[in-house]
C-alpha cells in the first residue's frame, strides 16, 4: 500500500503543477522573438570582416565573449577551479602507494573490450570540440571535462590500478593543470608584450587590434581560422579542465582501506 500511494503521490503531483504552469503561463513574461539590442551587438561585432577593429573575429559567439569580452572574468574562474584542486589534493596528500595486491582487476572482459573501443573515440569528440571551440559551439572546457570521462570509464572498466600503474597519478595530473594554466597566462599578456616592446599601446587578454590599440594576434594560421588567442586558450583549457577532473575522479576511488591506512 505505502509504495501504491507513494506512485499515486508522484503522479498526481506531477499532473497538478502541469496544470498549474499551464493556466499561469499566460500571465507571466515570455521573451519575444525579437533579437534584443545587446544580442545585436555580439552577433555585429564576433565575426566582423568589414570592422576589423571592432570584432573578435570569431564566428562563435559564446567563446568570443568568454575569452575576449569578459576574459578577465574566465581567467578568475579558472584560477578558483584551480584552487579547488589543490584543496582536494591537500586532502589526499601521501596517498596512491597501494598496488594491485589487492587482486581488484575490473569489470569483465566485454567491457574492457568495449572500453579499448570507445575511450579513443571519446577522448577524440573531446579534441574536436575544444579545437573547433571558437567556430562551433563548444571550446577547452567542454572538451576537456568530456575528454575526462576517457579515465572514468578506464577506471570503473580496469580498475582504479590501471592508469595508477600506468604512471598517470595526481602528481602528473597536476603538473599537466599547472602547464595548462601556465599557457593561458602566456596567451593573455602576449599582446601587451608586443605592445611594449613594440612601444604601441595594448592590452592584457587583448585579442584583436582596437581604435585605441593596433596590436591584434594573428587571426588566421596556415590560412585557417584560428580567432587569434582564442584557438590557444580553448587548448589550454582543454589540457588543464581534463587534468583537474582527472585528480578529482582519481582521489574519489581511493579505497577506504587505503586511505585509512595512509592516514594512521
């Protein structure tokens, strides 16, 4: 009876707020159709080829704002995901010294088979999408947390001492993080370096020349599309948002044995 009334509860809830969203819609504010004004403005000026001082030369609108017009803001939230590794680093510091004496090898041999097949395929939609970040939607953080689903399904199919085995620990993790943050730091001052060496006015994360300042990255590489620092910060936060995941994952299946174990 409990679990019939329980069912019963669901359905009739489900059923009362359809109704109640259904009769109240008609008084609530729906956007229009219409572009608004501030939209007008991004789709005028990411991929602008008339105004080449006026856009981010980007067709991607998404990842044109986020590297270009408030990229100071990505920046920081990088930094503070970042920062939050670290903390569950400090927490697990000492940890991975136990080996497979434990005789935990995985799941069977049709997975792992089917894991060899897919975890290629996975980590290469992943690189895709962070490649191709500023011309369709994606970009290096997309990219990288779908390219960590690759040591996911690694670990849940061979167990967590497969790539532990494999030299691929936290400590490698971070470094990988580190030169992944370390990139974007470099792509973010480059302009302004030009412009002092060259005496011109520029800017921190300044991707394209402006009125006030000529200096622009170059927007085209070997006659593609690139979006100047666009193309490098989508990489660079592809290798440091996978390598974070990766820690995370990797001091989630610590054993609880082991991990009492380092801690006495």
């Amino acid at each position: 009876m409990r679990r019939e009334f329980a069912l019963l509860s669901i359905i009739l809830f489900v059923v009362s707020v359809s109704l109640l969203v259904s009769i109240i819609a008609h008084y609530i504010y729906i956007p229009g159709i219409n572009i608004r004004p501030l939209a007008h403005i991004y789709l005028n000026t990411t991929y602008n080829l008339v105004n080449r001082n006026f856009t981010a030369n980007s067709p991607e609108a998404v990842t044109a704002i986020v590297w270009d017009y408030r990229g100071l803001d990505t920046v920081f939230e990088t930094t503070v995901f970042y920062l939050a590794i670290i903390g569950s680093i400090a927490l697990g510091r000492g940890l991975f010294k136990f080996s497979k004496s434990s005789g935990e090898t995985g799941l069977s041999i049709i997975v792992k088979s089917v894991s060899r097949i897919t975890t290629p395929m996975i980590v290469t939609v992943a690189v895709s999408i962070a490649l191709h970040g500023h011309l369709t939607p994606g970009g290096g953080f997309q990219g990288g947390s779908t390219a960590a689903v690759a040591p996911l399904i690694i670990i849940i199919a061979f167990s967590q001492y497969f790539l532990i085995e494999r030299g691929i620990s936290k400590d490698l993790m971070l470094v990988i993080r580190s030169l992944g943050l370390l990139m974007i730091g470099i792509v973010a001052i480059t302009a302004y370096f030009i412009g002092v060496f060259t005496k011109t006015p520029a800017f921190v994360l300044q991707n394209q020349a402006k009125t006030v300042s000529p200096v622009s990255l170059p927007a085209y590489l070997g006659g593609q599309l690139i979006s100047g620092t666009l193309w490098f910060f989508n990489l660079a936060e592809f290798f440091a948002v996978l390598a974070g995941f990766t820690i995370v994952i990797l001091l989630l299946v610590i054993p609880e044995r082991a991990f009492k174990s380092d801690v006495k």
